[in-house]
C-alpha cells in the first residue's frame, strides 16, 4: 500500500513543482542567514578580544561552513526540482534524487546536533570571554597588547570593566611600581601589600560626551581628589559604568539563538521538500508509464517501485477508479454520437464505418500489453523507455486512425 499517495493532474504537477522551486529558495535564504551571521562575529566580535579569539573563530566558522553546505545543496535542488518535473523517466533522475535526498538529510540531522550543542557553546564562550577580560585586565599596565585590547573594547563599546566599571577598583592591578605609595592621596585609600587596590580606572572608561572633564584617576588628578568624596555622583557621571561581558555576550548569544533558529526552520523546510518532491517525482514518472504524460497520475511518498517493495496496488488498478484521459472521452464521445446519429436517421456507410473504427480498436488496444510489463517493471526501479516509445506510438497511430476514418465517413455522408 502506497503511503501519502495522491492523484495529480500534470497542472497540479506544475504547480507542485513551483513549491518545490520555492522551497529549495527559502532554504538558501536560511543558508546565507547561518553563514552570514557566523562571518560578522567572526569580523566584528573576534578581534576584540585576545587570547579566546582562535576559540571563537572556530565556532563559528564551524556554524558558517554548515550554512554554506546549506545553500550549495540546494542550489542543487533547484536543479533536482527540473529533473523530477521533466525527466522523472531516466534512471540518472532517479539515482540523483536519492543521493540529493540522502545528503539534504545527514546536513540536516548534522545541524541538528550542532544545535544541540550550540547553547552549551554559548555559556563556554560566555565563561572564555570573561577570563579574558579579567586576564587583561590584570596585565593591562604589563603587557602592551592587552592594554591595546582593553582600552579598544572599552572606548569603542563604551563600557567599562567586567561587569561594573567598580571591576577595575577592585581588581589588583595596581602596584607600587606604578604609583608613589608615599604620596599622601595613595594612603587616603586602602592598600595590600605591594598590590593596591585604588578608585582608578582607565581613560578609556571615560565618556566621549561628558561635558566636563574626567574624573577617572585620582592619582594623577590629585588636584580634583576631593570631588571622589565629596561628590561622586560628578565621578560617576564622567565615566561608562556598564560591564563591557554584556555587550560581548549579547551579540554571539543572538547569533547562536539564530543558528538555533534556522536550523530548525532548515529541518523542518527539509521535511517539506523531501515529501513535495516524492509526490513529484513519483506522480510525473508513474503518468509516464501510463502512457499519459499530461494526464493524472498517483504519486506518494513511498509506494510500489521503491527500494524493491512490492506489495500493494499496481498503476492499473489504482487508476480504475479514475475517468480516462479528456482527449480520449472526447474521441469516444465523438464516436457513440456518430453511432446513434447513424442508427436513427439510417446512414448505414457511417455505421459500417463506426464498427469498423471497433474492429480496428480490437486490434489495436487503447492500453497495449507493454503496460503490464511496465507495471512489473516498476517494482524494480527500471524504465524501458523502448517500450514506451512503442506505446505512445501505438497510441497515437489508434488516434489518427480514428479521427481519419470519421472525416472519410462524414465526407461521404455529405455527398
């Protein structure tokens, strides 16, 4: 028994093919929205940041490589969509549609454990960004390319620390070597042995449109010290006090959110397209083996033909419900009109003519033997084209028979 199986019309057919082609275009879509997300955090995100750079980089190189095997296989399918509305007859159509169909799945189940992994992902990457925020931020004032890394995160994003710009007055990355401990503002504040810990913050903490100066070093700007005590509402106001973790986190948790997101929009696609194009497949190959390439035809999902089954209905006896082909109703609708028109006002030249035009049906079947072998034929997967050349010929050569006997005999019922 056929599963999903429907009777198509070849204008039904086209219209299916249509969706086809349309759905093979929202998957490249999906496609460019993966890879083109992937390549702005590794542009624009990645750089900021040091030593997780080659971490990050990875990941989502990795999620932009799946999108574009997303768009190239089904670019391919725009092509796999041609094949199954016009060539459904060749075996190189059948061949390339299973291994399109195979490798649309294993991308698909693919992207799906990448999505899996995805969030688990994101919190690693999460926790990899903050340890590189808090290691440079330690060595800012040893190492030169971590000051550089720091001070361009903070001024360009406008933030200021970890979480807080307070990070910075609590992280040790002050010591004696760096200020004059002896100096009268240094001991206003608590220190730790060589490491002191001291309201300072970097310049690139300060924002670009306070109207004032400032106020981010005490130290250096000893002669405002007493604004720190007195008036630290003006201190904070002068600098960024948002965490700058947020403003890292926030772009590659919505980029990993969207890989999340398409995937699924992928998968569920893919479903869509693999049942859209059986039924095409199927029903425009099955309307060529019933010798009716323009007329209705089953296709399914999965039936009679596929991988060796069987069982279940041949073409013939699924069609036996279905009225025949138009073109050919309206030749036997032309003939039995003929006939009464003949038996009632006596013509008996026009009814020899419309036996004989029987006889010749007779002899030569409005659905030849070779149907038969080809519905045999279909379990197997083949398609003798041979035959089916043979048959549309015998098909036409009855047609033309018909139509020229009924013009000799209505010619001589004139005369």
């Amino acid at each position: 028994m056929a599963v999903g199986m429907f009777i198509l019309s070849h204008k039904q057919r086209r219209n299916l093919c249509l969706l086809f082609l349309a759905m093979n275009i929202l998957q490249i879509i999906l496609g460019c929205g993966m890879t083109g997300s992937s390549l702005y955090i590794i542009i624009a995100v990645s750089p900021i940041l040091h030593s997780q750079r080659s971490e990050i980089n990875f990941a989502f190189v990795v999620t932009g490589l799946y999108g574009t095997h997303v768009i190239f296989h089904w670019i391919v399918g725009i092509k796999i969509c041609e094949k199954c509305f016009r060539q459904a007859h060749k075996k190189s159509t059948s061949n390339l549609f299973l291994l399109w169909s195979c490798l649309g799945t294993n991308t698909v189940l693919n992207l799906l454990i990448v999505s899996h992994f995805a969030r688990k992902m994101n919190k690693q990457l999460s926790r990899s960004i903050k340890q590189s925020i808090v290691t440079g931020m330690s060595q800012y004032l040893r190492e030169n390319i971590w000051k550089e890394t720091i001070d361009t995160l903070q001024y360009k994003n406008e933030c200021c620390g970890i979480d807080s710009y307070e990070d910075w007055h609590e992280m040790k990355w002050l010591t004696k070597y760096h200020v004059d401990v002896k100096s009268e503002t240094v001991k206003q504040f608590k220190g730790d042995g060589d490491i002191l810990t001291l309201p300072v913050t970097p310049w690139s903490c300060c924002k670009v449109d306070f109207p004032m100066q400032c106020l981010h070093d005490p130290i250096q700007q000893a002669q405002y010290a007493h604004i720190w005590v007195d008036e630290p509402t003006i201190v904070v106001n002068s600098i960024n006090t948002k965490g700058c973790l947020d403003n890292l986190k926030r772009p590659i948790g919505s980029v990993t959110n969207v890989f999340i997101f398409l995937s699924s929009m992928v998968f569920i696609s893919h479903l869509i397209i693999f049942i859209i194009s059986r039924i095409l497949y199927t029903s425009t190959r099955n309307a060529i083996l019933l010798e009716d390439p323009e007329g209705k035809a089953p296709g399914w999902i999965f039936g009679r033909g596929d991988c060796g089954y069987a069982g279940g209905k041949t073409l013939l006896e699924i069609m036996e419900s279905y009225p025949p082909a138009e073109e050919h109703e309206k030749i036997e609708d032309f003939v039995e009109g003929s006939e009464n028109v003949a038996q009632k006002d006596g013509f008996e030249e026009l009814n020899n003519t419309v036996i004989t035009i029987k006889e010749f049906e007779r002899k030569v079947p409005t659905r030849p033997p070779q149907i038969e072998k080809r519905n045999e034929v279909l379990t197997k997967g083949q398609f003798p084209s041979e035959g089916i050349k043979e048959t549309k010929k015998s098909k036409e050569l009855l047609k033309n028979e018909k139509m020229k006997m009924l013009k000799q005999a209505t010619s001589d019922t004139k005369k």
